[in-house]
C-alpha cells in the first residue's frame, strides 16, 4: 500500500505566504509504502521525489524483495536456500547467494566465530525438543547438542560461482541474521538510484538517510529487551543503519530461557545479555553484528567495536543496565581494549 501526506499539518490549508508576506516554498510531500518483507511487516518513508517517480521507486523495490526472499527464506522449500539444505549442494548460485555468504564468511572471522550461519542444526534440534516435550521442559540433552555443534563450521562451506556445497554431512545453513539488512541495504541502492536522498527503509532492521520532510534527524525507538511491547528509549540515524537482537524476539518456551539465539560453541541460548542495537553505517553490518554480540561477552564485543569504525552498540546487560560501546570510550571497558 502506498499513501502520500504533505509534510507539516495536514488538516490546515497550505498559503504560498508568510505571515509577513514573503513567499515560501510549499511543504514537500512524504510518500509511504506498507507491506511485508523476510516474514515481517515493512515500510518505507521518503520525500523529494514526485508521484510518478515515489510510486516507481516504490514498485521495484517491491519486485526485488520478493526476488531475493526466493533466495535467503527458509520458509519458501524452493528457495536457492532451502535447496542447498536439503541437498548439502547448489549448482550455478545466483550471485547475491554467492556475494552474501562470502561477506557472511569475513564476519564471523571478525568475530571469531559468534556469528556462524551453519547454526540452523540447532535450531531444528531446539524446535523439535520443545514440539515433542512439554514447554516446561528444559532444553535438549548435552549429547543431542553436541551432536548438532559437531557440524557447526562456516569454514565447511564451498563457496564459489560454481556451486555452493557443504563439506561435512547434516551442515546447514540460515541467513536471518543479516538477510534482513542485506535487503534493506539493496534497497537503499534502489531509492538512492531514483535520485531520493530523505528517505526511512524500515524491514525489520532501519537505514535512515537524510533528514525528514521537517530537516529534523530520523528518530527511532529502541525495543525494551524486558517488556519487548514498550520503547526503552530512541536514538537518531543519520545516514547509519540499526539492527536489533535478543532472545525475546523467539522463544522456545514460557521462561526464556531456551530462545533462537545460539551459541555456536556450546549449541545452548545465549545468556550474556537481554539484548543489543547496533549502528552501522550500512544495515547488513549492523543486523550480523547485532546477533553476533548477542553471543558474545561484553569484553570481546567492546574488543570487536574498538576496531569497527563509525560503528557502536547499546548493550543492555543482565543486571537491568545498559551501556554503549564505541570504540571503547567508556572508562570501565577501557581495560577490554588494551
């Protein structure tokens, strides 16, 4: 769905003078597209474009969304993904699948690990233990999880224009953490292409760019990690992207405890903080970033932004507080960047 408004107040009619007589330029209109992108809702807010090139821009945004969830969805079975986990093996990968997994690969080597896409064994294990067990229950056997850690490697993929093949049996592999905000930055490319320079690409993970129709910064909400219905607080994107993640955003059963966000080294749900924002300068780095900081202790996240530049995090810690690494400027994480 797209609507348009006019910048300012709506309901009052728009004069071409001041109130003193000088001439103004009219208030420049704001087009919005609703829909649903990965899974989940989707929105898109610019201005400085007109009609005809707003609701163009609008469409083939749209057109490549659905284009590359038939590559990165886990739940389209025809999907270059959901091929390549059923079969350990793709022949001539579109080159999003290629160029992604690739990028893919450098992040986890930045983060030594946290972030692995291989990890979906253990979503599988989790998502039939809870199915088949009562939600009271606690999470799978040690054994059961170090069966499915045993084939968590990003290193075991083959990746080249070729194909795409897993070197080790039961591999397999889930993008949620940072197709989101590799679309969102495609996007992007799209709308800068049409010539818009104001514009809010929400899809699920946000990349402000510019200013809003009233030259003020894009103000965004951050989710509370304790009562993920309520706002913590807000933050303004200028030109940057952010990307949110914690174990609230899908649990296994009542308490918690037992959510999607896995750690690769010991197949259990991460439990080192409630939750994490980060801001990137472009919306992959930040949706990748964010979970694999979520899995990770506050000293080797405070390690990791101290060498990602124009790059930070709001952490909020399990003792009910919250801080922000940047490049460790804080006095009490200094020691974590020595």
């Amino acid at each position: 769905m797209i609507t348009a408004a006019a910048a300012g107040a709506p309901l009052l009619p728009w004069t071409n003078q001041s109130a003193m007589g000088a001439p103004i330029a009219p208030p420049p209109f704001s087009y919005r597209w609703r829909g649903n992108a990965f899974g989940t809702n989707a929105n898109m807010i610019l201005h400085g474009l007109n009609k005809t090139d707003a609701h163009s821009a609008f469409m083939q945004c749209k057109t490549e969304i659905t284009r590359l969830e038939k590559i990165f969805s886990l739940k389209d079975k025809y999907s270059a993904i959901s091929r390549l986990n059923k079969n350990s093996n793709i022949s001539s990968p579109p080159k999003d699948f290629v160029h992604l997994l690739r990028i893919c690969n450098a992040l986890s080597d930045a983060t030594e690990g946290s972030f692995d896409v291989t990890v979906q064994p253990l979503w599988n294990l989790y998502d039939r233990h809870f199915s088949a067990l009562s939600k009271q229950s606690n999470g799978p056997a040690i054994s059961a999880l170090q069966s499915e850690v045993a084939k968590i490697n990003y290193r075991s993929i083959d990746i080249n224009a070729r194909h795409i093949r897993f070197s080790q049996p039961g591999m397999m592999i889930t993008l949620n953490g940072i197709a989101q905000g590799y679309i969102t930055d495609r996007i992007v490319g799209i709308l800068q292409d049409y010539g818009a320079e104001n514009f809010l690409v929400d899809l699920g993970e946000l990349r402000g760019m510019g200013r809003r129709s009233d030259n003020r910064p894009w103000n965004i909400g951050m989710i509370d990690p304790e009562n993920p219905v309520r706002l913590k607080s807000k933050t303004e994107l200028n030109n940057e992207a952010m990307a949110s993640s914690g174990g609230y955003g899908t649990i296994f059963e009542p308490t918690g405890e037992n959510h999607h966000l896995f750690n690769p080294f010991t197949g259990k749900s991460a439990d080192f903080n409630k939750g994490v924002t980060v801001i990137a300068r472009d919306t992959t780095t930040a949706d990748a970033l964010s979970t694999a900081i979520s899995v990770m202790p506050l000293e080797r996240a405070a390690r990791l932004l101290s060498i990602k530049h124009h790059t930070r995090a709001i952490v909020h810690l399990n003792d009910h507080t919250s801080v922000e690494l940047n490049g460790c400027p804080q006095k009490v994480l200094q020691s974590f960047c020595e």
